[in-house]
C-alpha cells in the first residue's frame, strides 16, 4: 500500500510551460482522504513552492532545494547547508566561467549579482524571494546550495568544470541550464530516506517521479520509482518504471490513477 508520493517539479509535475494540470487539485485532495502523504520534491526554493502550492501548503511536505531544506505543515524539519567558505570559492570560479550567471540559494532568500535582465526574469520562475546584490560572497544568511545557470548547456560546458569537487560536495546536474552544488550528503534521496524513518514508512510503501539527474538518489529510496517518459537517460536506468506519458501529458497524475490510488 502507498503512504507517500514524492514528486520532482519541472519537467515532471508541470509542463514545459511551468502549468499545472487543472486535475492536480482533486487528484491531490482524493489521495489525502485515503490517507497518502503528498510531497513536492524540488531544486525551487521553499518559498517558490510554498506560493506555488498555496492551497494545500498547510498540509504538504516540501523537499526544497534539492533536499536542503524540509518542511511539512509549515513547519521546518531538516536543514543542510553548504559551507560558507566553500559556497564562496564556488561563486568566485563560476564568475570566471563564460556565459554564466549565479544563484546563491540562502535560507531566507536567494541571491543574484547580475542585472542582466533576461537571466533575472528567467530565474525569478523559481525563487518567489531573490535579491539583487553587490557581491554575493558577502552575503550572510544560511547558504543552502549555489547554483550556475548557462543557457547552451551546463552538462558539457559547466559540469566538466566542477568535476573535480564531486568527492567533496554534491554537484547535481537539475535541468539542461543548471547546476547545483550542496554539502556532499544534500539531495532529496537522503532527506526522503530520514522522512521515511521518522514516519515509520518502508521505501515498499513509497512512490516518487522524477526526470532529472538531481532526482537520481531519490529513485533509490522507493520500490516505485517512475522516471518520466521525458526523463534523462540515467534517471530512466536508475528506476523502476517508467511513466507511458511525458510531463505535456500530465504524467504523473495519469500514472497515479493507473495505480489505482484514487479508488
């Protein structure tokens, strides 16, 4: 029997356009009357997904931040933060990267220091707090993750980069154009892993969906582990299962009523 559903968010819950399905709603709500945990997994801020999910935040768990942070019913449960100094060098070699931006995701905002206006407007999407600083290595707040954006692709342009540290911190490739860099336990598998601990819930009794290769320790912590049609070819290795239908075709919840979740 299924107590919990873990689901990713882009590329997975939503469309390409970012749109949640109309039928997310009463398909969220039938799944709490038969006692099953929804959860959002995600490399968006907590209060992206909080706003995001505002009808049913009070009552939904959020893996935010790729796992850093963990918060259900309002209230924080797990925090796991990325050294400042180490947070610091990673900003100080991504700045020498071309065509390259930065995010430092902190506790209580994220942070951007370009004005350049596309790169703003597009990572606004994804942060409901950002704000625009002088230098970022200056910041003072809890850093959660750093995250490098390039537009032509970071899994060849900016991963090869970072290579080197991947002994050390968690280099998670999140999207086509971005990558996250965490402490080297961070990542929505292991936050899982102590949900289910704490909730007395078996990886038996566990569903998630994910397409990306920040979704890839979360896989692992399910015996119903469904990449999306649409996913990377190593989430698709790493899974179970594997959804008839992509992210447009609103896949996550089809899969779920296949299942039966719904009755």
């Amino acid at each position: 029997m299924i107590k919990l559903i873990v689901t990713d968010v882009d590329g997975t819950l939503l469309n390409d356009n970012h749109e949640l399905h109309p039928d997310f709603w009463k398909v969220e709500e039938q799944l709490t009357k038969n006692g099953i945990l929804f959860s959002i997994a995600s490399g968006r801020q907590f209060y992206n997904l909080e706003s995001r999910f505002e009808r049913i935040k009070d009552r939904t768990m959020f893996f935010a931040e790729n796992g850093t942070y963990v918060s259900h019913k309002g209230r924080e449960l797990y925090v796991n933060p990325i050294e400042q100094n180490a947070a610091r060098d990673f900003i100080r070699l991504g700045r020498d990267l071309e065509n390259t931006n930065l995010v430092l995701c902190g506790k209580n905002s994220a942070y951007i220091e370009t004005k350049d206006e596309d790169f703003r407007k597009e990572i606004s999407k994804f942060y409901e707090r950002l704000k625009v600083v002088d230098d970022l290595t200056q910041v003072e707040d809890t850093y959660l993750k750093v995250t490098l954006c390039n537009f032509n692709g970071v899994e060849e342009n900016t991963f090869p980069h970072f290579v080197n540290y991947t002994d050390r911190y968690k280099v998670a490739i999140a999207a086509k154009v971005f990558i996250d860099i965490t402490s080297l336990d961070a990542n929505k598998g292991n936050a899982i892993k102590g949900i289910q601990k704490e909730l007395g819930i078996s990886p038996e009794e566990t569903l998630v969906f994910g397409d990306y290769l920040n979704d890839l320790e979360m896989m692992k912590v399910a015996k119903h582990s469904y990449a999306m049609k649409n996913a990377h070819p190593e989430i698709i290795q790493a899974s179970n299962f594997r959804t008839r239908y992509d992210n447009n075709e609103n896949g996550v919840l089809r899969t779920i009523e296949e299942l039966g979740l719904l009755a």
